[in-house]
C-alpha cells in the first residue's frame, strides 16, 4: 500500500487507544487520524481531527464525517469485571458490530483492527463469559464486508513513556517487564507494538486474521 492511510480510531481516552492513537501521529504513513469518543481524547495534533459523540449505538448524525478513511483502529472497551453477562454482552458485542457494520456499508474497502484479549475464545462455548463474547465479536466481525478485518489478542502491553491514560494496576507490574519479557514472551508486548502492529497489516496485510502476542510482534518490525 504505496498511498497514506486515513484512520479511525475509537477508545483514545483510554490506555490501548491512546497508544495506537500516539503510534499513528508519529507514523509517516498515516496522512489523518479521526478520532472518535464520548469526550475530547485532549491530544493536539496537525494530523489529528475529533468528533465528540456520545451515542455509539446510533451513529446516524455523525456518518457524513466518517467517508474518506482506509482503517478503523478499535480500541474502545470496558472490563467485564463486576459486570453481569448481558450488560458485558450490550456493550462488548453490540455496540462494535454497530460501529463495524456501520462502516462496513460505508467502506468496503477498509481494514477493521479490533482490540480483543489473549485467551479469547473461539468457539464461544467457554466457561470464560467474557471470553465468549470478545469470541463471538471476533469471529461475526469477520463476516463483515471489509477489505480486510484483523483480531489482536494482546496480552500485557508495556505502557508508552509520557502518555497519560495508564492503567492504575500497571504501576504495580511495568518494573517486572523485562522480567515478563524473558520468561513469558509470548504474554507481553509493547503497547507500541501494538499500535504499528495495526498500521502495518494495513499497509501490507498478513496471513492470519487472529493475532497471538508474537504475531503481534512479528508484524510491528515489518518493512515494506
């Protein structure tokens, strides 16, 4: 893909989007990056444009600014912690397929990057109800007409020096990473891997439409 990507990004008010978002601004490939969210994701940036949109089950006020873009970077999430299987469900499975099939009708010819989770289950018929369900969105996402959708299953993603939006609990774990990285390597990753991981198989694409830690990996160091 020789021509500069225009993205998509939803979640840049939280940790994962707003390391993807980062990666992006800093890419040479990305030309735009629209962001998408409930409040102001507080970044200033010349690539960067905002829509502030409260209601993502309905999207019909916001769709003529969504035409013109190559990729959806889909970081927008909630812990299942606490949360009883149909809220989980609503807002986990409902709500992406809504953006996805959104922009699906929009752009056949984009590439949807969805942020699921290691240990994700495949064959939605786990033990694990958080697990079914980012299963169940994974796999109905890629019956979707884009020109490509890609799954990624991070595991523990080593934060981004000076980004704000850190998870509490990573304070406690982000000294132990080079200890994670030896002895667990197919568990951890950057969260900078992550974020050129996505912009790469938009540029060149890849094999598998599910990607593990070390897919992850693998992907964010390709050159073109």
């Amino acid at each position: 893909m020789d021509k500069k990507i225009r993205a998509i990004v939803t979640g840049a008010t939280g940790m994962v989007g707003e390391g993807v978002l980062h990666e992006c601004l800093l890419h040479p490939k990305v030309e735009v990056v629209l962001v998408i969210g409930r409040k102001p994701c507080g970044v200033v940036h010349p690539k960067l444009k905002e829509v502030v949109h409260q209601d993502f089950f309905d999207l019909s006020t916001i769709e003529d600014q969504l035409s013109g873009y190559d990729a959806c970077y889909f970081c927008l999430g909630v812990s299942s912690v606490g949360m009883k299987e149909p809220e989980y469900y609503k807002l986990t499975y409902t709500l992406t397929m809504h953006v996805a099939e959104t922009l699906s009708r929009i752009h056949n010819n984009m590439t949807f990057c969805y942020v699921s989770g290691a240990s994700t289950d495949s064959t939605e018929k786990g033990s694990s109800m958080w697990a079914r369900v980012k299963g169940k969105t994974e796999n109905d996402l890629m019956k979707l007409q884009f020109k490509q959708v890609f799954n990624f299953r991070p595991g523990y993603m080593h934060p981004t020096k000076g980004l704000k939006n850190i998870l509490p609990y990573y304070k406690y774990l982000r000294w132990m990473y080079p200890f994670f990285k030896v002895v667990f390597p197919n568990f951890v990753s950057t969260l900078a891997e992550l974020g050129l991981a996505m912009i790469n198989v938009t540029q060149f694409g890849y094999e598998k439409k599910v990607l593990e830690v070390k897919d992850i990996k693998v992907v964010a160091h390709l050159k073109g």
